[in-house]
C-alpha cells in the first residue's frame, strides 16, 4: 500500500481520501478474510505516517508564512 501511495505521490489524507479507502477497499477483496485484520493494520500505520508528514510539512512551512507576514506588514 505504501509503495502504491508513494508511486502516486499521495501526501495529504484528506484531498486523496476517495483513493486511499478504493486502495484498502481492494486490497481487502483481493486476500482472504483471515488477513484483513493485517491489512486494516497497515492501511491505519499509513495514515498515520502520511498525517504525520503533513503536520510536519505545515510546521516547516509556518515560519516563511510569518516571515511573509512581517514583509506585508511593513509594505502596509
């Protein structure tokens, strides 16, 4: 699964959410039912190593958003 969000590029949970749930949604049609339990396990590992990345990225990105704010602010 994670090769195949990786492949895709897939970065943010909720703007690529209709894809992830049709990704899991076929990994659990495609194994027999005494895996699904490792399958819902890695798909919840994923999503929160993507919503940790994105937390991440949004606290890496707060300081140019500051930064830019005090630029306005003396334009103004």
């Amino acid at each position: 699964m994670q090769e195949m969000v990786e492949a895709r590029e897939l970065t943010e949970v909720k703007a690529n959410w209709d894809y992830l749930h049709e990704l899991l949604l076929c990994y659990l049609s495609l194994n027999p039912q005494h895996t699904h339990k490792f399958i819902i396990r890695a798909f919840a590992d994923l999503l929160v190593s993507l919503m940790s990345s994105e937390t991440a990225d949004s606290h890496r990105r707060k300081p140019e958003s500051r930064q830019r704010s005090a630029v306005s602010r003396r334009l103004l």
